[in-house]
C-alpha cells in the first residue's frame, strides 16, 4: 500500500522529490560512453590500433553525450505530459478515485492462534 492516501497527490509535484546523484547524469554520461566504445569498434574494424585518431573518440564521445541529454529532455516532456493526462483524468471522474483511509498492520491482519 502507498504512503499516500489521495490519488491526485501522486501525480502532484511540490518540489518534495529530490532526484538522486546519478539521474540528471546517467544518460548522457552512458551515451557518451558508448559513443567512445563506437569510436574504438570502428577503430578495431579497420584494424588500427584502438586509440588511433583521438579527436573521433572525442567527437563521438561529445555526440553521444548530446544524444543522451536529448533523450532525457524527450523523456521528462514524456512524462510530464502523461501525468497532465492522468491528473486531468482523475480531476473529470473523481469518483474512481475515492480517497483511501489509511490502516495500520494491527487493522489489516488477522490475530494468529498457533494450533499445535
């Protein structure tokens, strides 16, 4: 069961969530390295020694870091745009999403009798 008792409140940001460390990072720094692991296939292809040819290690390093930046943007545009969605769906039909009273463990559970 949620923390949280009213369905529209999951789909509401009010700056309460603090992204992690890596997630504004993690897309562009993994394209980025595998922009650099494109550079060196092509290199191990041609049969060239690895990092032969810095600045297509650099250039491909920076395309990828760009492309993955593009991806995260398309994605939060994504997501926020589906949660608008969402929102406004359960906004029009709010009574398919009654707000849940909250119980504890003591009101969910059944007493236990061990049987010997």
């Amino acid at each position: 069961m949620s923390a949280v008792s009213d369905p529209l409140e999951l789909l509401t940001n009010k700056g309460t969530h603090q992204p992690s460390f890596l997630s504004p990072i993690w897309n562009p720094l993994a394209c980025g390295v595998a922009g650099v692991g494109v550079a060196i296939f092509v290199n191990w292809g041609f049969r060239r020694p690895v990092f032969s040819g810095i600045q297509k290690h650099i250039a491909f390093g920076a395309l990828g870091v760009g492309a993955g930046s593009y991806f995260d943007q398309k994605r939060n545009e994504y997501l926020a745009k589906r949660d608008a969605v969402f929102r406004h769906y359960i906004e029009l039909h709010p009574d398919d999403f009654p707000v849940k009273e909250r119980k504890t463990y003591g009101q969910v559970l059944e007493s236990w009798v061990p049987v010997r």
